[in-house]
C-alpha cells in the first residue's frame, strides 16, 4: 500500500506550514482519514511516528480522525454513513459497509458521497 | 512560547486529483483518449495491449505508459510493436499516480496521438483511489484469480468504466464461473460494459476493440 509515501508528503506539509508559521516545535498533527480511500489508519499511523523523528515535528502527537461518508438517497433522505455500520449484529466498518446500503426511507440504494479524503486537519505549533 | 493551532485543511488525495485534472486537459487539448489498464498481476493487462495495438495500431496513432515498479519489461515488450513506449518506474509505489503521468506525457507528442494506452501497476487495490487524468477506467480482471475476485475488491469496479473478465477459455480449469464473475460486477457497477475475453477467441477479441474504437471515435467528432 501507499502509506509511506502519502505519510512523507503529510509530513512535507506539515513541516513547511511550521516554518513558515515561525514554529518551534510542534505539539500535535491532526489527519482526517476517509473511510473509502485504502488508507490504512494504523499503518499510516506507523508511518507518520517513523517520520517525526528528525525534524522540527519531532515528538509531536499524531491524532487521527476517521472521515465517515455522508449516504445519500435520490428521495432527498441522507444521514452519515457511522448511522450505517451493522449488518444485523455484526459492525461491518470498513469500506463494504458503505457499498449497498438501502435507504431507510425508501429502500432504495444510497449512494455514498465524500469518505475519500486524507486531510491534514490541523497542527498544533508552539512559536 | 505561544501555542498556536494552525487549520490547514490540506487533502493529500485530493492534490493528485487536481493534477489528473490537468492531465486531463492537456490529453483533451490535443483530442488523445486515454485509457487507464488496472488489474491484477497476471491478468493480462500487456497481452490485452500488445493485441489492442496490433489491430487497431491499423487505424489508430496509438502510444503507451507502462508502469511498473520496477524493471521496463513491459515497455520492452510493447516497444517492439513499433509504437512510442514510456516506461514508468513508481518505484516504491504500488499505482501510478497524476505526477508521475503527467511527467511521462512531457515526452509524449500528444498532438499525433489518437489512443493513449496506460498500464497500471498490477494490483487491484492501489490505483483505485488514484485518478490519472485517463477518460476511460478499465478493469481487467482473469478467472484464474479466483471467481470472488470481484467481490473482495468493490472499490476498483465501482470506479470503473469497463470490466474486462479475461481468459474465459480457461475457467473450466479453475473451476471459475464467468457467469458469477459478471454478476458480480453488474451487481456492484449495473451500467458498464463487461467483456469476457479470451486471445483464443477472436470474437471476444473483436468485440474489446470494436467497444474501444468507439470511444475513440466518439472522440475525433469531439
């Protein structure tokens, strides 16, 4: 997968906002994470802790967010797609759960619509 | 020492989207189509090129992107049907991506080109959340992968514009039901075109380049 290089320019980002916001340190860096792309939070997570080793993010906590898809009917009906993860008793939670979901106005299929961001959020700086 | 939270905002995905964008452009500028070849290792993706160009090399300027992530045995095989090869190394990289396109499409000369032919990295996984700037997405998919292969693998054939479920001479071997295989894809992408293919049936064949020379030619009254 592409962890590594989707963390490297996370962290390209990441450093050239800090610097150029007089950082000295940074304390925190927030990801949102959509719950469509193939991104995988923990080895994304892995990937961002190797990367803040060296440089003026170093020691900086990683805070992941998961960005649920909004499901949308053509009826108008639409609720956020976390509304949307059992399957009887089983959580489904990965990128299945949002692939055939009936409306629960209309039994229609929804359609999902964002879920396929990977954001720098925000980061937390000390000046 | 002041804290300070900067709101950045910044989508990592959303910047090669962007840049396909602009591929996108530059290919429509020049009247290219081009066409995005995922699947998986082994499925067929060259031959299902080196045979495209063969036939339709006759009525099409055709070039190619062969990504692979290391090596250029791909791009050697397709340069010797005579048509400009730009071999692409991801590297580390299990996909191409916008950046890497748009770099190899400076060594290309759109304007003499009718069908651009790209060739994924193959794998199943990565090059769906990657747009290359292509206007067609074509999945190729064979039954020696295993007849669930489309449904342990949504998002690609969602994304998708045509399924091509490859070498079908052989699924009585591996006990593969194309029937399933197409069911499958219909179920997840009701609209697109699936193709079962076989380089052993020249009808299967035909019906592949007759369903691209379409869209090229829907293209050139653009």
């Amino acid at each position: 997968m592409h962890e590594y290089s989707l963390a490297c320019e996370i962290m390209d980002n990441v450093v050239s906002i800090s610097e150029s916001n007089q950082a000295k340190s940074v304390n925190s860096i927030t990801v949102g994470v959509g719950k469509l792309t193939h991104v995988n939070p923990d080895q994304l997570m892995f990937c961002l802790e190797a990367l803040v080793s060296d440089n003026i993010a170093q020691g900086a906590e990683i805070i992941l967010n998961e960005i649920y898809p909004d499901m949308e009917c053509q009826c108008g009906f639409s609720d956020s797609g976390d509304k949307f993860c059992t399957r009887g008793d089983e959580v489904v939670d990965d990128i299945r759960a949002f692939l055939e979901v009936p409306c629960p106005e209309c039994g229609k299929m929804m359609h999902a619509s964002g879920g396929r961001e990977l954001i720098i959020e925000s980061i937390d700086i000390e000046q | 020492m002041l804290m300070h939270v900067i709101n950045v905002g910044h989508d990592v995905l959303k910047a090669n989207d962007k840049l396909a964008k602009k591929n996108k452009e530059k290919l429509d500028k020049n009247g290219v189509l081009a066409i995005n070849f995922m699947g998986a290792i082994g499925s067929g993706k060259t031959t299902l090129i080196e045979r495209t160009i063969t036939e339709l090399g006759k009525k099409y300027r055709i070039a190619v992107i062969a990504g692979d992530v290391i090596a250029d045995m791909d791009a050697g095989r397709i340069a010797k049907l005579g048509v400009t090869t730009i071999p692409v190394n991801t590297g580390r990289e299990c996909h191409l991506d916008a950046k890497l396109v748009e770099k190899a499409l400076k060594s290309l000369d759109l304007k003499n080109i009718d069908i651009l032919l790209m060739e994924n990295v193959g794998n199943l996984i990565c090059p769906a959340d990657y747009q290359l700037g292509e206007h067609l997405r074509v999945v190729v998919v064979s039954v020696t992968e295993g007849d669930d292969i489309v449904l342990k693998h949504p998002v690609i054939f969602k994304s998708t514009d045509i399924a091509i479920i490859h070498k079908k001479d052989l699924a009585e071997a591996v006990f593969a039901s194309t029937e399933k295989m197409e069911a499958d894809v219909r179920h997840l992408n009701s609209e697109i075109p699936v193709l079962k293919t076989s380089i052993h049936d020249a009808e299967s064949m035909n019906q592949w380049f007759s369903t691209i020379s379409s869209f090229a030619d829907e293209r050139k009254k653009d």
